[in-house]
C-alpha cells in the first residue's frame, strides 16, 4: 500500500471537495447542509447490513453492558459524524474504484476494495 488518506480535519475538507453526502456548507453562514434521514439511514444501509451480517461487527464493538476490543476514533465535530465517507482507488492518476456511501454503513465491500488494490 502506498498511500492511505483519512481526513481529520474539522471541516472535512477532503469529503467536501469530493462531494460525498452531508459534506457541503451554505456559503453564506459555513453551517453544514444537512441531506435529511436517508442521507444517513436508508434501505441502502439495511441491505448492507443485512448481506454482510453483524457477527463480526458485534464482536468487536460490543454491547452497552459488555463493550467490545474496539474503541472507535470518533470525528472532531458532531457535523462530522453525519459526513458519508467514499472509498477510492488510483494507479497513478487512473481510477480503479470509485464509490459513494449513500448512507451509513452503505460500504463498498472489503473484497471489492481489495480487489481493486491488489489488481495489477
């Protein structure tokens, strides 16, 4: 892996230039836009959770009376955590992969992701 870019700057700033959902700000007061509920719960995010399962996950997050291994690195802001993420992948300047998350947990798949950076 060459490169792993994560954006932890308070405004977002790498979500905004590439548009994801929730990530834009109204130029006449900097306060974030808002998409509405679907922009983070939609039938997108139950099929994702419904095809990958959630063993896995519970395993590692835990529940409220036994909390798991996991500690999440939370966003800076309470704005940033309605920020949907995107996941990409370059050789050079050519896009190999390209995806939006249309809401929380609509995730491009771990082996989809994979296989775009282990391509040659």
């Amino acid at each position: 892996m060459d490169m792993l870019l994560v954006d932890e700057s308070e405004e977002t700033e790498a979500y905004k230039a590439i548009g994801t959902r929730n990530s834009q700000r109204d130029s006449s007061n900097n306060k974030q836009i808002f998409e509405g509920v679907e922009s983070m719960w939609s039938s997108a995010t139950t099929d994702a959770i419904e095809a990958r399962g959630r063993d896995d996950l519970n395993a590692i997050t835990g529940n409220l009376f036994k909390p798991g291994i996991y500690k999440p690195m939370m966003p800076s802001t309470v704005e940033a955590t309605l920020v949907q993420g995107a996941s990409f992948v370059f050789k050079g300047k050519e896009v190999l992969l390209e995806h939006y998350d249309v809401s929380s947990g609509a995730h491009v798949s771990v082996e989809e992701l994979l296989e775009a950076a282990l391509s040659k």
